[in-house]
C-alpha cells in the first residue's frame, strides 16, 4: 500500500502530462492544416501578376503547470508562391 500510494500520483501524473503534450501536437497539427487550407484558398483566387509569394505566422502556446515547468511554444511559419496560370500561359511564347 506505501508503494502504490507513493507511485500511483507520479503514474497518474506523467499520464496526464502525456495527454497535455497529445493535445499540444494535435493543436499544432490542425493548425498548420487550416493555414495550409487558407494559403491554398488564396493561391487558387489568385488574379495578379505571374509570380507572388504567401507568407503566414503562428505561434502555438502550450500553458505551464503541474509538471511542465516551461513554457511550450511552437512557431509555424507558411509559405507559399503563387502562380496565376492564365498569364504565364500568355507570356509562354515570351519566355521560349
């Protein structure tokens, strides 16, 4: 009973920093997949010139406590060029 009693807090308490690191990952996942949409949804009603570039910045904060005595932060950087197909296909000829 000692045992379990001094062992079973330090389990349950490296259990639940486990599932705070899994969410914090999953955070960061779906994150960049709804920047990746949002860049794709601007790439393809791209009307401009031939060539543009698509930046975007995030930061993902995961708060400290119990264990984590840092905090977490993850810093998503996305980029992306744009190329309007209507005119380089018109310039095609300019380019040979």
């Amino acid at each position: 009973m000692v045992e379990a009693g001094i062992a079973m807090p330090i389990v349950i308490l490296a259990a639940v920093l486990l599932i705070r690191l899994f969410t914090f990952y999953l955070e960061i996942l779906t994150t960049s997949v709804d920047e990746h949409i949002k860049a794709l949804e601007n790439i393809d009603s791209y009307k401009g010139k031939s060539f543009n570039k698509y930046e975007a910045n995030k930061d993902i904060h995961m708060i400290k406590g119990g264990l984590l005595s840092n905090d977490l932060t993850k810093h998503l950087y996305i980029k992306g060029y744009y190329i309007n197909e209507d005119v380089l296909a018109r310039t095609g000829k300019a380019i040979d």
